[in-house]
C-alpha cells in the first residue's frame, strides 16, 4: 500500500476537519477523539463539501442538506443521504499522518 503524508497532526484539534487534495481526489479529513479518519469531501447527497459541515461524536454533518454520515465507516445515518461515503484508510506516524492513495 503506497502511503501519503497529508497533515501534521499537530494542525487539526479533536471535532476538526480539514480539505485535503491528494492527486485528484478531494479528500475530507476529520480528527476526533485523538484519532484520524477520510473521506471524499463530497456528499453523497448533493454537491457540498464535507469539509465545511459540523463534525460532533464520530458524524459529520453535511453544510446542505444536513444529512449526517459516520466518519468511521462512511454511512449514511440520516436523510435525505441514503448512499455511504467512500472512506481512506489514516494512519499516524508520530506527528505525521498518512492516507492509503486513493488512486490505488
């Protein structure tokens, strides 16, 4: 697995998330009780950037249409969402954190 280095962990707080381009791919990246997770910053819903939604206990909220979705695994909690969001595979490696290409 080709590993990317995408943030410092020191530059997110615990309910942060941040827009990240790894290649092409636009990626959302939260931190939440210490640890770190991705997905496509794209709702699944409607054209709105994760990244600029309200993240509380693990869920990210969309900023559109408020659907909400787990940042664990990507699913769908609540309409009008019904589909998943992709997620990334993070990994920390001291202050450095990585995602698995999403290319690959």
């Amino acid at each position: 697995m080709n590993w990317i280095r995408i943030a410092a962990a020191d530059d997110l707080q615990d309910d942060e998330v941040r827009a990240v381009t790894v290649g092409s791919a636009r990626i959302a990246l939260y931190r939440s009780e210490g640890e770190f997770f991705a997905t496509d910053n794209r709702c699944t819903h409607a054209e709105a950037q994760m990244s600029d939604g309200y993240l509380e206990d693990g869920c990210i909220e969309c900023p559109l249409h408020q659907a909400r979705f787990d940042i664990r695994t990507g699913a769908a909690l609540c309409a009008p969402a019904t589909e998943p969001l992709r997620t990334h595979a993070v990994r920390r490696d001291g202050n450095d954190v990585y995602i698995a290409d999403p290319a690959a």
